[in-house]
C-alpha cells in the first residue's frame, strides 16, 4: 500500500489551500488517500469549518455525507455504523435541501440510510420506517443518473433487495440488478463482490464458482481510479475467498 502525502501537524494540518474554493481542493486531494491514517478526520474538519459559515451549503454537506458512508462502510462496530449512518443521512438531505437536482445528496443520503439500517438492524429499521424513506432517496437517485460513480446508485439498489429480511427478501432480483450492473460496468469492484454474495446466498457449488471467480476478479484488478475504494474491496474479496474456498480456475 503506498503511503499517504506527508502529515503537516497543528494549524498547518488545518488550514485550507488557497484561493476561492480552496476548501474543495483540500478535501478533493485528501480524499483521494482518505484511508490513510489521519486523512478522515482532517476531511471531517476541514467540511465542518466551512459549514459553521455557510451551514447550507450543498458542495460541503454531499462531501460530509460521502465522508461519513465511507467512515461507516469501514466499521465492524455496529454502534458506530448506526451512528456515521445517521449523520451521513442527515448529511445528504441537507444536500437535498440546497439542491434538489444533483444525484449526489439523493445517493448519498440513502447510502447513509442504509448504513444506519446496517447498524441497528434490519428489523429495527423496518419498525421505524425507514424503508421508504431508503426507496424515496435511492430512487430519485437512479433517475437523476443511475450510472453515478459507475453505477452506484444501481449497485445500491441491487444491494437492498439482498439486504431485507424474510419475507421481504429477493435474492433474484438483487442478482438481476447486480448482473445487470457488473455487465454494463465491468470495473465496478463493489457490484461484483455484491453479487458474488448472492451467488454465495444460494448454496451450491456451481453458484459458488461463479462468486469466487468474481472475487478473484477483484483481486486481479490493475490499479487505477478510486484506490482507497479498490484497497478496502481487495480485501474484502480475500476475506470473501477465504470464507468459501478459492476460485476453480477450469470454470
């Protein structure tokens, strides 16, 4: 893993760069080695102290809310999963609010949704309504651009069905979503590895194949674009390989 850009420390670590939309640039660059240690909370910061100026502010709150899916993507911890969910929720509706055209405060605010929904559980989840409120955002997402960020809002959206609890549950139509996704995005890492999960859901060894060679997929894939994105579902994938055997190469 190559390592971050140096660490300033102090005031320096907290200042933005230059210029009109210096804040923007500080968090852009950050964001591209956001998992690397430091770099979540200097982005949080540097979000937070042009928010308590301009509170509505839609550029800020969508940057927030992805920030804080990403920070609950990464826990195991179900607490604090709940806890980033709920913000990054908050986040993108106050995105919403301020711009209610752009796919990104509607994605991201049921991307947080779901995290929360992750975090509490799902029945949990349900008991307080929160699944419209997930359609609502997610669906106004995949009108506005379903192919946001190489298909996330689909990928999402495939995601949910597997996600519900019986009898709510479909594990076809998440299939069909996620196939449907990977084939028309074949370099999205996270619709792969979500759909070797339904594969996996079924059972059978043949089914099985199809999931490991897809994460296999994910392992073998060249370095390039969002590479804290690439890095966490690299070893998802692993950890998905070592939980159901590896790939039959002859498939």
């Amino acid at each position: 893993m190559p390592p971050g850009p140096p660490q300033p420390t102090g005031a320096q670590r907290l200042a933005p760069a230059e210029g009109p939309a210096g804040w923007r640039d500080h968090f852009d660059e950050l964001w591209k080695v956001r998992d690397q240690p430091g770099a979540e909370k200097e982005m949080e910061q540097v979000l937070l102290q042009h928010l308590a100026v301009e509170s509505r502010s839609f550029e800020a709150n969508w940057r927030l809310a992805s920030l804080y899916n990403w920070m609950a993507d990464g826990k195991e911890d179900d607490d604090a999963k709940a806890a980033l969910g709920k913000k990054a929720w908050e986040a993108g509706d106050k995105a919403i609010a301020a711009n209610a055209g752009d796919v990104r405060g509607h994605y991201n605010a049921a991307v947080g949704i779901g995290q929360y929904a992750e975090g509490v559980g799902m029945i949990t989840a349900l008991s307080e309504g929160l699944e419209g409120k997930f359609r609502d955002r997610i669906l106004t997402a995949l009108r506005l651009d379903k192919d946001y960020l190489d298909a996330a809002p689909q990928v999402v959206w495939g995601r949910y069905f597997f996600k519900l609890p019986w009898p709510k549950r479909n594990v076809d139509e998440a299939t069909k979503v996620l196939t449907e996704a990977v084939r028309t995005h074949p370099t999205n890492l996270r619709a792969k590895l979500y759909l070797a999960d339904c594969y996996a859901d079924a059972d059978r060894t043949d089914e099985i194949k199809k999931g490991t060679v897809l994460a296999q997929q994910i392992l073998d894939a060249p370095a390039g674009g969002d590479l804290p994105e690439a890095r966490r579902l690299k070893k998802k994938a692993h950890n998905w390989i070592e939980a159901h055997g590896p790939p039959n190469t002859a498939y």
